[in-house]
C-alpha cells in the first residue's frame, strides 16, 4: 500500500474530525471574504470594513452545523439554508454565509439519489437567489445575486458528479470480485469434471484388464499340471492383458503431468477401429462374443468414439463377471440417422447383471454419465426370458462440432 492510500485509511477512520476541518476551512474563509468591499472605488478591496456581529453568529453557527454534515445531510442543509436566507435579507454588505448553504448541498447530492439533488438543488438555489433578489438591500441584478444562483447549482452538480463516480467504481468492484468467483468456480467445476472423468477411465481400464487377468490365472492354475500347454497359452494372455492395462493407465496418468514432466504418451485413445481387438481379448478369455456393425463410413468425435468403446468395453466386463461361464455376447454398433446406435446382449440367467444393476455399480453409472455427458441416452436392464441388455445412442456429431461447422459456414459465406 502506498503512502498515499494508508494517510487515506487514516483520514477515512476518522470522519467526524475530517468534517470538523472541513468546517473550520469554510468559517475561515467566510470570515476572511467578509472583510471585502466588493464595490470599492477601485474594485475589490480588503481589510477596510468590520462584518456585522449577526453575520458573525451566522457563519459560527454554518460552520459548527457543517461538522455533522455526513450523519444528518438534509438537516445539515436546511441550517445552513436558513442561515444565509437571514445574512440574505439583513446583511449590508453581505458576509459569504451561503458558503456553507453550498458545502451542505453538495453532502446531500453525494449521499443521496439524482431525484433527491434535484429537488434539494432546486429548493435550495430557488429559496436563496429569491431571497436574496427580493428582500436583500442589493437590486435584484447585482453579481452578489447571481453569484449564489451559481454556487449552489456548482455544489449540487458537483456532489451528484462525485456520487455518479463512487457509484461506478462501485460497480466496477463488484464486477470485478464477481469475475473472480465465476472463475474460481468454473475452475473448481473443471477440476471435478477432469477428476471424475480420470476416475471413469480408471476404473474402466482397471475393471476390464483385471477381469480378465483374474479368468486367466484362473484358468492357468486349473490346467497346470494336467495340460501345461494350455497353462501356458493362458499365461501369456495375461501377460498381454496385463500389458494393455499397464500401457491405458500410463496414458491416462499422463493426463495428470504438469508442463514441465516428462513428455506424456502420445498413444490415440482407444475408440471403435480397436472393437475386434477388444473382443478378441473377452473371446481368449473364454467369453463367446459376436460383433455386428452397420457404421461403415462413419467419423465419430473422439470422445464418441471413446465413449462407444467405453460402454462396450464395461458391458462385456459385466457379462464375464456376472453372466456366467455359459453366457454367450452380441454386440452390434449401428448409423440410424443423426446418431450411434450401441447395443450389447447377452443369454446369461441375468442375476447378477441385474443385481448389478440395483445395486448402482461404479460401471453402469460411469457407462450413464459418460451417455449424459455427450447428450445421449443410455437404458440398461434385463431381457425377456434371460440376459442383459445395454443400450447406447450417441450423438454423431457434438455440440462442438456443431459450433465448429457453423464457424467454418460463416467464414465461407464472408468469403
């Protein structure tokens, strides 16, 4: 803080002794300008004529009113108004009283509304300048008359201006600190969505790659000792799994690195042109999977794509996991109009895909918000006469994309 802005603290900790100041500059200077002769022989001249005790009491008493200006403005005026409407009619030569009168106008117009200086200007400069013209023992068109008409308008115009200004800056303020919550906010917002969806990606990678490394193992400890080369075919899916895992978690921890580590992967994210690897994996770990698709000529957004490889990825996890040995998987992806139609069927007894299901599994509700997040639609649940069904239609295209094309239409047309 520099010098100048802690004396301000200072002097704005202390209002009342501010306006005591105040009022004692402005009862200096009144009492200074009442020793003028305005109309001397050779124009302004000073020190020649004594003010009139009255004019004195006056000033006294405009001065010590101003000293409580800022905690009764409007009363503060109507003081120092009656005041110099007596030094107006009985003062010859007249002492500068409605210097205060103007002092006290321009409390009221930087406290208070527009409408409330206007109407105090006007009463106060009405009431005055028509005292003074009619009653005072100056003709109605002497500069002192028109002098007071000048002030007081000057004090409410210049109150209202310092008003308009605190006003503004004000507003400039809390635009500002408004500003910064919005960004603060929409930063936490960003950070939670980032987080939550590392954790979907996570617990997908983890959810499938352990799947099936658990049915491998499983396997290779069954068929050690009777069929040890099938043991060994086992083991080296799980060495193949394990490695797809390990490679998906470092691409998705890359995500987390701050600019200055090392370079983070540059793998593509897995997405539907990696379908068959993926049901290959399931079919190696005993899974019978069937895949359909009616999507040729297709460009998915990455995070459609993404998304649909997700959902397939998790369901299919389920069917192993909940479905049974015996179970049996279709999955189809087919283009119906604006949309990706993802389809995953299974013939299991359906007990624990459904009890999955109730009981809000970390997989169906990633699979939901994942849907929810790109505006599609997701439903789930239990197949007539045995099985599970899981049922994705995402948009083809995003809102960002939608915005992108319209960009690119309106750079064409101007073009």
């Amino acid at each position: 803080m520099s010098p100048f802005e802690r004396a301000r603290c200072r002097v704005g900790a202390h209002p009342l002794a501010v306006d005591a100041v105040i009022a004692a500059g402005a009862l200096v200077c009144m009492v200074v300008s009442s020793f003028a002769v305005p109309h001397g022989a050779h124009g302004v001249a000073w020190g020649i004529r004594t003010p009139d005790p009255l004019s004195l009491v006056l000033m006294t008493l405009a001065a010590v009113a101003l000293v409580f200006r800022r905690h009764a403005p409007k009363t503060v005026l109507a003081v120092t108004g009656a005041a110099s409407v007596v030094e107006c009619v009985t003062g010859d030569p007249r002492a500068p009283v409605a210097m205060a009168a103007v002092v006290a106008l321009f409390t009221v117009a930087s406290a208070t509304d527009r409408r409330t200086t206007l109407r105090a200007g006007l009463l106060t400069m009405t009431v005055l300048t028509t005292a003074a013209m009619a009653a005072g023992p100056l003709p109605w068109y002497a500069q002192e008359n028109l002098a007071i008409f000048a002030w007081t308008g000057i004090g409410a115009t210049a109150g209202d201006a310092v008003r308009s200004r605190r006003a503004v800056v004000q507003a400039i303020r809390e635009r500002a600190e408004r500003a910064e919550r919005t960004r603060e906010e929409e930063a936490r917002r960003r950070v939670a969505e980032e987080r939550l969806r590392i954790a979907r990606d996570l617990h997908d990678v983890v959810a499938h790659h352990i799947a099936l490394v658990n049915v491998q193992a499983g396997v290779a400890a069954h068929v050690m000792d009777k069929r040890p080369d099938q043991a060994k075919e086992a083991l080296a899916h799980v060495r193949e799994a394990s490695r797809s895992a390990l490679n998906e978690l470092r691409a998705t921890v890359g995500l987390l690195r701050q600019s200055g580590d090392p370079e983070a992967p540059t793998e593509p994210a897995p997405g539907l042109h990696r379908l068959e690897e993926l049901a290959d994996t399931f079919r190696n770990a005993g899974l019978q999977v069937e895949v359909a698709r009616a999507d040729q000529g297709t460009t998915l957004p990455a995070a459609v794509d993404l998304a649909a490889y997700r959902i397939i990825q998790e369901a299919l996890t389920n069917v192993r996991k909940h479905a049974g040995p015996e179970a049996k998987a279709e999955v189809s992806v087919v283009r119906v109009g604006p949309h990706i139609e993802v389809t995953v069927l299974d013939d299991g007894p359906g007990e624990g895909a459904e009890s999955t299901a109730e009981g809000g599994g970390h997989g169906l509700l990633g699979m939901r918000e994942r849907v929810t997040a790109l505006r599609g639609t997701l439903t789930t649940g239990p197949r007539y006469g045995g099985g599970f069904r899981v049922h994705a239609i995402l948009p083809v295209k995003t809102d960002t994309d939608d915005r992108t094309d319209r960009r690119t239409g309106a750079l064409g047309d101007s073009a």
